[in-house]
C-alpha cells in the first residue's frame, strides 16, 4: 500500500509483508507468491534444457501441489524476522524444497516403487511421458533445487557460510538419513505389522524431515538464533507427523476426486499407516494431538500468524 506521493502509509504493513488476513488468507497469498516464484524459476533455469526433459519437468512442478513445504519456508523466515517474503529471492529459496518434493513424489509414482497413475488430479508422470522421462525429470530437480539454493541465498544478501548451511540442511534431510532412507522404511514395511515407534521413525524420515528442513532453511535465511532454530525444528517434527497422519486418514476417507489421487493405495499396497497401526478414530485423535504440540512451539515465537496458519491448514485440510 503506498501513498500518493510514492511514500508508504503510516501504519501499513512493511512492503512483502503477510496481509492481516485470516488464516485462510494467509496461506492462499503465500502460495500465489510461491505460484509465481515457481513459474519465474522454471523459465529462467530450462530455457536451455532440451524439451524431452524441460516439459516433464513443468508438468510435474507447476500441477496443482498444495506447496506446504515452501509456505513453511517462507513462515519460518518471517518468524525469524526476515524482511518481508516478497524480498528478493524469498519465494525463491522457497521453491528449492518444493523441487526436491516434487523429485520425491515423481520416483515414488514409479511402476518400481508405488506404480500410481493419478497425482494432483491428473495423470503421474510416468504415466504420461514414460518411465525414462520421468526418471530423468526426477533426477534433474535435485541439481536444480541445490542451485536454486546457492542463487537465491546469494540474492537475500546472505552469507557463504549460511548458504552452506541452507545445502547441508536441504541435502541432509533428502538422503540416506532422511527422506530416501524413510522411503526405504516404507517400503520395507508393506504387509507387516509394525508399532506406532516403528511408524513414526518411517514417517520422521520419509514426510517431517523434509518438512523440517524447509522450516529450518526457513529459520537461517531469517538470521534466527540456535534457540529458535531448535524451536522451529521441533515444530515442524511434530507438523511432518501430523501432516502424515492426515495423509494417512484421507487416504481412507476421501474420494480420488478431492485428493487428486488414488484413494485406498495404501490398503491395497498394505502400507504401514496411522490408522493400520492404531484405527482410523485413533489416527484422528493423534493428528490432533501432534498438531496441537506443533502450536505448543509458537509460544516462544514473535510472528507467529503465518506458521500458526499454516499449522491449522494442515490439520483440517480435505486434500
Ligand atoms: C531415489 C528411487 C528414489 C526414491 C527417492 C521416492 C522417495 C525417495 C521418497 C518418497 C517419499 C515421499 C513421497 C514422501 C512424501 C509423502 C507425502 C505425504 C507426500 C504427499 O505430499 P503433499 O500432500 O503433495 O504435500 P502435494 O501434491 O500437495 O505437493
């Protein structure tokens, strides 16, 4: 909002700010941000790609993906302090971790690994372009999303040792140890019977660990302390979980139309999930649980309006 005379209004939020809207709100301007960050990238960074792999990959990125990693990004930046998420590069930091989600969510369609044919409401990538295309597609946005960090940390003026900070975080939680080793656990865990231990340590690997990294990343490019960074982390621990479980609890109750994907995957697969392991009243319960502990961390945290939104989105989302 500016004044005739170009200065800002007295009063108005600083320039990039979230808008004092309800929840609601709030996240819908942060994805349009992101929407936007995510368009711009792509142009930018596969203008010199050959078509057979620049197409997949806007296919695959610019579906209709609820962007929940990013929006968390960009939340946790500003519970940090950081200047607004319209600064230059925010938005686009933010879209490095939905690169690697997207990567994660192509590989896991794969006829080698879940084999679905719908995700965000039309059909997988493999599906559509073929098993090779949509490898090397997958392949192709963990180089982009590191470069994307690198670039757009350089943009907001940060550090090399905190652009550092920002790889390591990003390149930790997707490996071995983190999201691919989570994978592993999952799919090592069809049709048996594991304990609600067993499935959190899957679940901590495979959904949170991205989920706190994005948060994380989010924290170091607002300048946090190691007090708030730890805080920070620890929310999103609990939000991955709950998120999980309500993945979970819609795969049994809701329709292929509203997920935008195959609903009752994980009985037919024999996933091992919250309502397999505990019942689905049970599930909903827990996911209530988790996210209220996730709300428990914003005591110690300023700006809290866009995280705790985002916490509330998450709980009651239908998709
Ligand atoms: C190297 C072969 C190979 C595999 C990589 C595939 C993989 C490792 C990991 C996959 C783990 C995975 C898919 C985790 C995400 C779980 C999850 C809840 C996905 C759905 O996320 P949403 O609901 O999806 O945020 P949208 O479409 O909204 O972005």
């Amino acid at each position: 909002m500016r004044a005739a005379d170009g200065r800002g209004v007295v009063g108005a939020p600083p320039e990039g700010a979230i808008p004092e809207r309800g929840p609601d709100a709030v996240v819908a301007a942060l994805r349009e941000r992101v929407e936007e960050a995510l368009r711009q990238l792509l142009r930018r960074e596969l203008s010199d790609a050959p078509p057979e792999v620049a197409e997949p990959i806007r296919y695959a990125v610019l579906g209709s993906g609820k962007r929940v990693r990013p929006l968390l990004l960009l939340a946790a930046r500003e519970a940090a302090g950081g200047n607004g998420s319209r600064a230059p590069g925010a938005a686009a930091l933010a879209c490095s971790v939905e690169l690697v989600h997207t990567y994660s969510l192509i590989h896991d369609d794969l006829p080698c690994m879940d084999d679905d044919v719908l995700r965000r409401g039309r059909p997988t990538l493999h599906v559509r372009y073929g098993s090779g295309p949509a490898v090397l597609a997958g392949a192709a946005l963990m180089p982009l999303a590191a470069r994307t960090v690198w670039r757009s940390g350089e943009e907001l003026g940060l550090s090399v040792r905190d652009r550092r900070r920002l790889l390591t975080t990003l390149a930790a939680a997707s490996g071995g140890s983190g999201m691919v080793g989570g994978q592993l656990g999952d799919l090592r865990a069809e049709g048996r019977r594991i304990s609600r231990e067993e499935l959190e340590e899957i679940h901590r690997r495979k959904t949170a660990a991205l989920m706190v990294a994005s948060i994380r990343m989010g924290g170091i490019a607002g300048g946090a302390d190691p007090e708030l960074l730890e805080r920070l982390e620890r929310l999103g621990g609990q939000l991955g979980l709950a998120f999980q479980a309500v993945d979970d609890i819609l795969d049994v109750t809701g329709s292929d139309r509203q997920l935008g994907k195959k609903s009752g995957r994980d009985r037919a697969l024999g996933k091992a999930t919250y309502p397999s392991v505990l019942g689905l009243e049970e599930a909903g319960r827990v996911s209530r649980e988790l996210a209220a502990r996730a709300r428990r961390e914003l005591s110690g945290i300023r700006d809290d309006r866009a995280l705790r939104a985002i916490i509330d989105y998450v709980i009651q989302r239908t998709r």
